[in-house]
C-alpha cells in the first residue's frame, strides 16, 4: 500500500520548497495535474467551479428572432382594436350618433384604435345578446372584416348580456361602464382617487364573475377536525366573490378615514367664514383651464376626457377684495355609472358644501344642452340642487355664434368666456362677487390700534364699506357675520346726545 501524505505535510513541503509569493501557484499547478488523472468514463462533461454552475447559460437554437437585421420590424405599441355598438331607443338619429361619437373619444382616450361603428334602432335592447341574435351575427362578420379584437357596447350590460354576445362575437366585449372605469383607473393619481376607482371596479366586477372548471367546484368541507371532508363546502367563485366583498368593506372604511381629513379642512374654511365655488361640468369642457386661468394653480390641462380626476383646491380673491376658494371637481359625462356616482360622492360632495356653482359648458359642442342635462342630473344626485349656479360658456373664440346667443338668451345666468385667450375672465370675476353671499350685519366700530387683529379680520372675513384713522383708533365701517360682529360690539361709538 503506497503511503499518502496529509494536507498539512503538504503545505510544510511546499513551504520549504517554494518562496512565499509562489506558495498558490504551485498549489494551483497540482490540483490541474490531479484533474488529469481522472478516468475518461467518469467524465460528464465540462467542469465549471461554482459561480459557472449557478450562471444562466443559453440554449442554442430556441431564439425565433431573425438573423438578418435588416428584417427587423420595429413596432409601436399595439392598441386595441375596437367595434362600437349603439342601441338607438329614443330621440332622433344625430342624437344616437352624438352618443356613439362620445364614446369613440372614450375609447381613444383609454388607448384603443376605433376601427368602425354600429347603431341598431330597437324599442329597447334586447335581453339575451343586446342587439339581437341576427344582428349578433352581422356584428360577427364586421369583426372578422376589420380585424377588431373588442366590441365595445354603448350601454351597460347585464352579465347575461356580456356572455352571450361574447360567444357569437368571439371576441371581448365590454359596455360603456367597464371602458369609463378604465380611463378612470389609467388617470387616478392620489391615494384616494385610486381608492375610489378601485372600489368602483369591485362594485362592476362583483355580480359579473365567472366560473368555469374547477372554479365551479366545492372546496373542503367545513366540519371540524376528521379529514375535512364532512359536507360540501363554498365553490372558489364564492370564495372569491366573499373575498371582493371584504375589499370592498376595507376600501370604504379607508375612503371614509380619507373624507374625515378632507371635512377637518372643511370644517376649518366654514369657521374662517371663507366662501367656497364650486367648478363643475361636463369632461372636456375646460374646467382645469378655468381654473388656471383664475387662479394659477397650474393644473395639467388635456385635451382628453378626464383628464383630471383628483380634486383641486386654490385660494382666489375677488376684484373688492374678499377672499374664496376655488373647487375643480370630477368631470361628468352622459350616462355616468352610478357605480363612480357613489364611489366619487365624498369628492362630489365639495359641490354640495359650496356657496356657488361655476357650471363650465364647452360652447364648440354641437350640442350643449345635453351637456347642461346631463351634469344637472348628477348635480341632482349629490343634493346640490339649491346651490346658486352660474352658467359658464367656455371655448368662446371657438363657438359657433349662433349657438352663444342660444346658449345665453336660455340660460339667463350665464356668461361667455374664453379660457385660452381670457376673453370674459374680468366679468365673471365681478359676476362671482356679486353672487358670493355677502355677511349679514353691518356695523361701524371704532377699533383701538391694539386690537389690529380685529380689522384684518374684517377685512378677510367681511365687506369693509370704509376705513378712517383717527387719533382714538381704526373707524370702520362693515359688513360681517354675526360672530364678528358680536366681538366688534364693545367698540361701537355712543351715541351723540
């Protein structure tokens, strides 16, 4: 038996045969000559130390990219591409095409090429397939001309409806509701607008939840102990379904944390007596502008439906002098689901609470007034039918004038203005002083020069009628509220005798 050495005889040989810069090397050298003892049947291959053998290594001959970089196509990304659908119940046919106008510009606003359009006249939709199984098929074969890989229905289906028309289309299908909350969840950007769009889409998403597979199945039984398997339990569906409803719970509750913060701000105007307007209206007609151009607030400005979601609040002043805050509230559309309806109603609550209404209508659309309709009918939603509203015709420079002196002989509180070019801003400053509520007491009091407070006061919260400094202190005389009138009883001057 031929004797071994021990490492540690090795590496006192090697100390004494090799200097101490050398020592690795020669140790490096007998490892690569031990390799080449070992025998060619166990050998598997390359040997890789250990980094090598954790590294990605590629696969020769899987890669579909072409060789030839000449070939190579570069793309942009692809949009959906979409069928609009219209059911025309009522009205007159440009008013049908209006509506499917509308939601071509939806459709370009949440990303999607708009290949073609439909409108089908019906006493009402139909129950099963929305506009019928013929015209189902027709609609089938205008997809497959196209090319088109959504249809897009300009109405809220029922779950049924979706299915359905989903089977004979072959393609998907989503109404009106669906493509709003989409473009809702692309342009959220606070914490809460998220909140809201995210419980907007479970309330949508909750009762058009589908099962197939195993998803139908009952999970474990809910017995105690033994194998689980005493009774049938819930299917995944309803699993999921009870899963969205407690999102649903959990989002409100944070929503509601939210509009507790927003009414302590509120709640702090109404004690500072600080006149709150409300700009309200219909998507796209220039309301962000509006308020940039009143206030600066620098507000992003796109022409795109919704633009803007998240509530906006700037301090304004008014030519006399009286401070107010400007609101820039959601747009509204035609049709708004009831779903965002009572998801934003913390934010459109801010109309409710305002002391006026600037209600911005785009002069350029063909039809105005059904703009008027629609956002009157949310306005009445929220309870904020007895606010005093001021109708503003923005795009001025760009309407018809035919249509501005319909609009205005109408609308008797109303008034034209441009936005952009700041034609009518100067009278519609003035209009909104003389309609802020004006304090309800006057008073005349001769102010002592240590109680400065009181005139800053007065002028920030009232309507100071005169000012005169006389050597006893500041003689003013205004129009306040009742609270600062009381504190500036003490100083009213007695009577001559």
């Amino acid at each position: 038996m031929t004797s071994s050495s021990s490492p540690s005889q090795d590496t006192k040989r090697l100390a004494h045969t090799y200097p101490e810069g050398l020592r690795a090397d020669a140790l490096m050298e007998e490892d690569v000559a031990g390799s080449h003892e070992i025998d060619a049947a166990e050998w598997d291959g390359d040997q890789f130390d250990r980094s090598e053998r954790a590294a990605l290594r590629r696969v020769v001959g899987l890669s579909t990219e072409l060789e030839d970089v000449t070939e190579v196509e570069y793309r942009q990304l692809r949009l959906e591409r979409v069928v609009l659908v219209g059911v025309w119940t009522s009205g007159t046919a440009q008013d049908a095409e209006n509506s499917l106008a509308e939601l071509a510009a939806l459709a370009e606003t949440a990303g999607a090429l708009v290949l073609d359009g439909v409108i089908q006249r019906r006493d009402k939709p139909d129950a099963a397939t929305y506009i019928g199984s013929g015209k189902a098929q027709e609609l089938r074969d205008i997809v497959q001309e196209t090319g088109a890989d959504t249809v897009i229905c300009d109405g809220e289906l029922s779950p049924g409806q979706l299915i359905q028309l989903e089977d004979v289309a072959k393609v998907k299908v989503i109404d009106r509701t669906a493509l709003i909350l989409d473009i809702f969840a692309q342009h959220a950007k606070s914490r809460e607008g998220k909140a809201q769009v995210a419980l907007a889409q479970m309330q949508y998403m909750l009762p058009r939840l589908r099962g197939w597979g195993q998803s139908l199945s009952r999970q474990m039984g809910g017995g105690r102990g033994g194998l689980a398997t005493r009774g049938p339990g819930e299917t995944k569906i309803e699993t999921d379904r009870r899963r969205i409803r407690e999102k649903m719970a959990k989002m409100r509750r944070e929503i509601a944390e939210m509009k507790t913060g927003r009414e302590v701000k509120r709640q702090e105007r109404r004690r500072n007596k600080v006149p709150s307007v409300a700009i309200a209206g219909y998507t796209n007609a220039g309301k962000s502008s509006l308020l940039n151009r009143l206030t600066g607030a620098g507000v992003l400005v796109e022409n795109a439906l919704f633009a803007t979601l998240d509530p906006t609040v700037r301090r304004a002043e008014t030519p006399s002098g009286r401070l107010y805050t400007l609101v820039d509230t959601v747009g509204f559309v035609r049709h708004l689901p009831h779903h965002l309806v009572e998801a934003f109603r913390s934010t459109m609550e801010e109309v409710g609470d305002s002391d006026l209404i600037l209600h911005v209508v785009d002069g350029s659309h063909p039809v105005p007034e059904e703009q008027l309709a629609a956002v009157r009918e949310v306005i009445r939603d929220v309870g904020a039918i007895d606010v005093p509203e001021i109708v503003v015709i923005n795009k001025a420079d760009l309407a018809d004038p035919l249509v501005l002196q319909r609009l205005l002989r109408v609308e008797k509180h109303s008034i034209a203005v441009s936005a952009r070019t700041g034609a009518g801003i100067e009278e519609l400053l003035a209009l909104v002083d003389s309609e802020l509520p004006h304090p309800s007491v006057e008073i005349e009091a001769l102010v002592p020069y240590t109680h400065g407070k009181l005139v800053a006061r007065a002028h920030d919260e009232g309507e100071v009628i005169s000012e005169e400094h006389t050597p006893e202190g500041t003689l003013l005389k205004v129009r306040v509220h009742e609270e600062l009138a009381a504190e500036l009883t003490p100083y009213v001057p007695a009577p001559l005798a």
